[in-house]
C-alpha cells in the first residue's frame, strides 16, 4: 500500500495569503494525485485530480504540481471559505490518502 | 445534479454484519466510465477507501479487508450496497458512498453516514 505523508499538519495563515500544502508518497504515483477540500460534518470535495487538473467549479486560485513523489497544492491568495483541511489521494495503485493538513485562520 | 445519499443502521453490536446502501440520483447508475464505492473515515481520522463496483458487478475490494466486505449493485433501484461482517470497534466511522472514475479517483460524494460499532 502506497504511504502519501502530507506536511505540514497545520498551517496557520491568514485570508489573502499563499497557501502551499505538500504531499509526498512512499513510491512513485506518476501524475495520479489528486486533492481534496474537506469542511466539518461535510463530505470531501475534489480539487485537483492528475496532479493539476482542476475538478468542475474549483477556482482558479486551487492549483496543483508535482509528478512522482512529490506533489504541491498551492492556493493563491486565501478568501475565508478555504480554511478546511485538506486531503491528498494516490489513485495509481489502490487509492491511499494522506492524513490530512489542517489550514486554520492566523 | 447528481446526488448518493446513504442509508442504514447507525449503530451494529461488534461481531455482526454492517450493511449499509446508497441510493443514487440525478444521473445514470450505469454509465460504463465510473464505479460506485464506499469510503470510511474513523472519528478525527483519514479517509479509507473500501472497495467498489461498476454497474456489469465488477468489484475492487481493499485487500486487508477482502475477506469482510462485499459490495453488490441494484441497477433496477439505483443503488448499491456494502456489507462489512465481524464488525469491531475498530469499523466505526462515517461510511461516504461516492462515485469513482475507473480509475478509482471519488468524484462525487454522498453527504456520509456515521456506524457505530457497540454492544
């Protein structure tokens, strides 16, 4: 099972920052990454899928780099309804996630 | 739009069956490009994913559960099925139903349902 370590656990900024979330898998996933927004009591919502594609309605400021096994999530400039926590996921061999970077409000 | 939504039991006594449903709307059950799975999250934890099944009953299953799980499809009904046996503590969660590409990527989520596992 491929192991995805997502750093840091917790990112403090503030509304109108750069965000920069990191995803490294224990082998290489090529492109197969995706990344995944999820709110309290909410189901997760897809970003990025083949590690910079952007799902349906994801705004522009949500981009995503990488290829291997190293993977960045980027948010350009933060507005309040991003704080979440954010998820990565393998889907090259049996889809594994990360355990997820907190991004709370400096 | 489409929308899952989850169904069953909230609460099973450690060493039965968990069997939970997923009934599915807005769109087509049976289109050849995507598989419908479920995924778990234990309270204040990570996302796991369970297993799946496209509409012909073909299934992927995560192996340190294969023995456990089985997922079924009603096409007639529009939904889909998982049954979890000897359930312990260690299987309560909230169980999402989603929509998977074939390449096992969840593209679309039902809202999740929390099972507890207790006697």
């Amino acid at each position: 099972e491929i192991g995805l370590a997502q750093s840091p656990g917790t990112l403090s900024l503030s509304p109108g920052e750069r965000a920069t979330l990191s995803c490294r898998a224990s082998q290489s996933v090529g492109t197969y990454l995706a990344w995944y927004q999820q709110k309290p009591g909410q189901a997760p919502r897809l970003l990025i899928f083949d590690a910079s594609n952007r799902a349906t309605g994801i705004p522009a400021r949500f981009s995503g780099s990488g290829s291997g096994t190293d993977f960045t999530l980027t948010i350009s400039s933060l507005e309040p309804e991003d704080f979440a926590v954010y998820y990565c996921q393998q889907n090259s061999h049996w889809p594994t996630f990360g355990q997820g970077t907190r991004l709370e409000i400096k | 739009q489409l929308q899952l939504q989850e169904s069953g039991p909230g609460l099973v006594k450690p060493s039965e069956t968990l069997s939970l449903t997923c009934s599915v709307s807005g769109g087509s059950i049976t289109s050849s490009g995507f598989f419908w799975g479920w995924i778990r999250q234990p309270p204040g934890e990570g996302l796991e994913c369970i297993g799946s099944i496209n509409y012909l009953g073909g299934t992927y299953y995560k192996p340190s559960l294969n023995s456990r799980v089985t997922i079924s499809i009603d096409t007639s009904k529009k939904q889909f099925s998982l049954k979890l046996t000897s359930v312990t503590a260690a299987d309560t969660a909230v169980y999402f139903c989603a929509r998977l590409t074939v390449r096992q990527l969840p593209d679309s989520w039902g809202q999740g349902t929390l099972v507890t596992v207790s006697s």
